[in-house]
C-alpha cells in the first residue's frame, strides 16, 4: 500500500529528533515494525550510530523490510578498508 514510506530508527537506539526526550520503548519498536508490515511499509532506514536500532529490528525480524544504513566515515588510508576494497576489485 505505502510503496515509498521509509521509516527512519534513530528513534529505535537513542533520544533524537526536535524534542530530544523521546527514545522509544522496545515493546513499542516491535509494535510500528508489526504495524508497518500489515501497511506494506517495507523500508527502515537506520544506522550504526543509531544505537541499538539495527540490534533491535534485527531482534524484531528484518525479513519483510529492506533496509538502508548509513555507513561511518571511512579514511582513505584506513588498512581495513584497503584490505576490503582491494579485495573484490
């Protein structure tokens, strides 16, 4: 139904957003994940400094979404990255 609805998670791990108080509560994060399912919502957005959000959808079943993350700044000169990079060239 809702084909290009993304729902974003930092709300998921950490207070963030315009009123800065609101982290939600697991139990809650299950129930927008369940919700957005029967909508046909099938997009979460997240991150690695979103806190526990990726650990909790992960908790939650990520199967019926497809997920987008944010990946941290890499530097060039990071060896891990070298190695990663020169790896599947």
């Amino acid at each position: 139904m809702f084909k290009k609805i993304s729902i974003g998670t930092a709300n998921f791990g950490f207070q963030y957003g315009h009123f800065n108080d609101l982290k939600i509560k697991k139990k809650n994060i299950f129930k927008i994940l369940e919700y957005a399912e029967t909508c046909g919502i099938k997009y979460l957005d997240t991150a690695i400094d979103y806190g526990e959000s990726q650990k909790l959808i992960g908790e939650y079943g990520s199967k019926n979404f497809l997920i987008s993350s944010k990946l941290p700044r890499y530097y060039k000169n990071s060896m891990a990255i070298d190695l990663f990079v020169n790896s599947h060239i």
